[in-house]
C-alpha cells in the first residue's frame, strides 16, 4: 500500500519456519523475481531493510559512511 509519495507499507506474517513472504505489490513494484538474491540488513534501533542484489554495493557504502558520521 502506498503510504506517501513512493513510500510503501506492508503487512507480512512470519510462519513457523521464521519466513515470510514478499507481497506480490512489492514484488512487482521492485521486479522482484523466483531464484534472485536480496540483501537483508538489520539495525537493532532502526529494524530491518531488504535489497535487490543490485542496489547492494550503493547502500552498504552509505549506510555504512552513515554510521561514521
């Protein structure tokens, strides 16, 4: 669901086995597809993101040059 020009908000349910899945707006959205990597970083302030394999190296190097500052 679009919350606010281009930013999004989903609910998921995390089963038994600890997974979940990505609603398929999101999927579509970030043409997300079967067999594709994702990067899932964690924060235990700021909680959790996850990636496309491809925006990886960008958002490591900021996030990371973030937490020197």
């Amino acid at each position: 669901m679009e919350v606010n020009n281009g930013k999004y908000a989903w609910m998921v349910k995390i089963g038994e086995k600890g997974q979940f899945v990505i609603p398929k707006e999101a999927r579509n959205l970030f043409d997300l597809q079967p067999g594709m990597e994702i990067l899932v970083l964690g924060d235990e302030k700021r909680g959790l993101a996850i990636l496309p394999k491809e925006m990886q190296k960008e958002y490591i190097v900021r996030i990371f040059s973030e937490m020197d500052s």
